[in-house]
C-alpha cells in the first residue's frame, strides 16, 4: 500500500507513517516529496512524504489460509514450540561476570567497530550491557539504517559474524546479541502486534494462518504471545530459511 504523510519535521511524517501502517519505520520504504526549508525565522513549510508498505503476503492473502486448509494435517508442536536447537536453554551470565574485561566481549566489540568503520560509519557508539541475564552490544549513532537492514536482515548476520568472532577466544561460552537504535524493541513490538492480529484472524475464522519465514528469534516472539492468547495455538514447520510459524484455533470451525 502506498500513501502520503504531511508533518513539520521528516522524522515526524515516518513515525504518522508508521503509526499508520502499524509497522516500524525501518519496514517502510520512503520516496520524499519535500522537506521543510530554512527561513529568516527558522524553518517554513512542512516534510511531506510518499510511504510504501507491503503487509507479510500470508498476513493479506485468505489464499493462503486456504492452501494451509487443505493441506494435509500437521502433527500437534512439542511443549517447547520450536526444535530441540532452537529452544534450548542458555545458561545466564554468572552474577560477577565482569563484561569490560571479557576476552569474548571486547573480540565482539572490536570487530563490530572494524565492520563499522569498513562500511564508511564514524559517528557511532558500543556500549556492551548486560540484558535479561546475556551480552547485548548496543550501538548507537546517526545514519544507522545500513547497519539494520530491510527487517534486521544485515543485523542478524552481522550479529553471527561478530559471535564467529569472539568465539575464536579461548573464553567460556556466553551468548552476544547485537542491538541498534532500539531496532529490537520495535521488531518484537511489531511481531507481537503481527501475532495478535493473525490471531484475531484464526479464532474468527477458524481456520490456520501461516506467516511469512521468519529466523528463530523472531519466532520464538510469535510463539511467545501466541501462548498467551487463549483459543490459538502455534507451530513451526519448513527448513531454514524458510521455516515459518503457523497460528491455528484450538477448535478450528468445519462449517465455513
């Protein structure tokens, strides 16, 4: 879908755009029309901009609900949701685990800075904290978006190469994720806002939804709200990459 977005400021018309869509920015591609323009009494006119949106095919398409309809049924998920790899427990970080001087944690740090510089970035900040009982390295700046990518996809693979990397240490193994500008946040504000949605879907309509592919992270979210949403249920099926969640009612309808 595509539509037009009139604020003061640019930032301003993406977040309405956004705030539209139901989406995060960073999923919205922009074509910009006009931006406000500097005065004697500072800045006239308004940023104005063109905003284009495509919803997850199998989030829009009925058709889809309907190949997964009459498919062949599928057996029942594990407790767990997800394969044994993907749901395995990681043990947290021990209460005196000291990140600044971790061998592990300044070879992440050091080549994420590395990569950075390489692709031309300078005004940015590492910060490694310590987040749910694991290793974030948050980094912050401007002009990040190359970092993110189109749905995170640049920085979950560049969250595996920097965990290649510290993992040549001889350190105990401890889990590192990779944060930018609060991108994560949004995407499991987003996925969970997806979830509920399609869950409406399914208990109305009574019939299973397959979402698009998704990488174990993000569907471990959706199973993660799905869980508490009384009347669905979900599962994973396919391989890697394109292994996707199915959301589907606990008493499907027949009559429909």
């Amino acid at each position: 879908m595509k539509k037009e977005f009139t604020a003061k400021t640019l930032d301003e018309a993406k977040e309405s755009a956004a705030a539209e869509f139901g989406v995060s920015v960073d999923e919205i591609e922009f074509d910009i029309l006009e931006q406000p323009r500097k005065g004697l009494f500072g800045m006239k006119g308004n940023a104005k901009v063109i905003a284009s949106y495509e919803a997850p095919a199998a989030e829009k398409a009925p058709a889809t609900a309907q190949a997964e309809e009459s498919a062949p049924a599928e057996e029942p998920a594990p407790a767990s949701f997800e394969d044994e790899n993907e749901s395995a427990a990681v043990p947290e970080l021990p209460a005196d685990f000291d990140i600044e001087k971790s061998a592990k944690v300044q070879a992440a740090k050091k080549y994420l800075t590395d990569v950075l510089h390489a692709l031309g970035l300078e005004n940015f900040q590492i910060n490694a904290i310590r987040r749910d009982g694991n290793i974030v390295l948050d980094i912050t700046g401007d002009k990040l978006g190359v970092v993110i990518g189109r749905r995170g996809e640049t920085l979950d693979s560049l969250q595996y190469l920097t965990i290649l990397a510290s993992n040549r240490t001889e350190e105990s193994y401890c889990r590192i994720s990779i944060d930018c500008n609060g991108y994560r946040d949004k995407r499991r504000e987003t996925l969970e806002s997806l979830a509920k949605r399609t869950s409406a879907k399914v208990i109305k309509q009574g019939r299973k939804i397959a979402l698009e592919p998704m990488n174990p992270y993000e569907r471990r979210i959706i199973h993660s709200c799905v869980a508490e949403i009384e009347g669905v249920s979900s599962h994973s099926t396919g391989v890697e990459p394109y292994r996707k969640v199915v959301i589907y009612a606990d008493k499907p309808k027949f009559d429909n």
